[in-house]
C-alpha cells in the first residue's frame, strides 16, 4: 500500500477565512482535478466515482488536515472496541439461553456478548441462528419469542 503524503495544509493559519477559501477553491475543480487533488491528499487512486462524492470526501480531507482529525486515544478507542448491538442492548444479559423447540429437537442459543452461540458457533444476530435451524429466513426475536412491550398510542 503506497504511503500517504503529508500535504502542507497544517502549516497555514488557522483561521475560518483560510479554511473557507480552501473549500470554495475546491468547489471550482473540474473532475480530472478533483481526481489529481484526491491523489494529493490521500496518497492512493480515486474511486470511480462522482464529483459529488469526491468534492464531498476532498472537503473532509481538506478539514481534517487543517484542523488536525481525530486525536490518537479516539482512533484506538474505534479500532479496539467492537460495536455495541443496540437493538438487543438491555434486553438480553452475557450468559442468557434462549429454548426454542423446532421440528421436534429441542435448540440452545446462549448469549455472548454482542453474538449468540449455537452448536459451538458463533453467530452476528439471532436471524443468522434461527436461519441455521430452520434453513429459511426467519426474524431472529420473532422465531425465539423475545419481545417489547408494546405502548400503543390512544
């Protein structure tokens, strides 16, 4: 993977006039340029994309240099921890079975963090385990019986 060159944004003033300038600057590229300018600040190919997208992705860029981005701790913060999965989050604890009869055998799924073990795999969600069990696509809460409460509106 080629290197990612450093342009020399961090050494300008920072102030808003100059990092508004940048941006309206951008703005009047062509996409031949816009594509040029994407090599400059990433130190890779363009995508083939749009001159939306790029003039969108290079005013990022161009923000993120000029400010500074992300401090390191934040980045190692993303990196190492992985997603909570918020629509389960609160409703199913570490360590939870979940029962569930189909065609006769009798299923075992215990929750693991943010996954579910089922015959000694791990899976991403409970439709993922309930597909292995049926061989169909089924809702994963559904086909377990795990519900909300349901408030309805008057």
């Amino acid at each position: 993977m080629k290197k990612q060159t450093e342009p020399k944004l961090m050494n300008r003033k920072r102030d808003d006039a100059t990092i508004d300038r940048m941006l309206a600057a951008l703005r009047t590229l062509d996409r031949p340029e816009l594509l040029e300018r994407w090599r400059e600040l990433y130190g890779t190919e363009p995508p083939n994309s749009s001159k939306n997208f790029l003039l969108h992705r290079l005013a990022y860029r161009t923000q993120e240099l000029f400010y500074g981005g992300l401090d390191e701790n934040l980045k190692n913060a993303f990196r190492n921890e992985p997603a909570p999965d918020r629509r389960m989050r609160g409703i199913l604890q570490d360590g939870t079975k979940l029962l569930r009869t189909w065609q006769g055998k009798d299923c075992q799924v215990t929750v693991r963090g943010n996954k579910y073990e089922y015959n000694n795999r791990l899976y991403r969600s409970l439709s993922g385990v309930a597909r292995a069990i049926t061989g169909s696509n089924w809702n994963g809460k559904e086909f377990f019986g795990i519900r909300r409460d349901v408030k309805w509106k008057r």
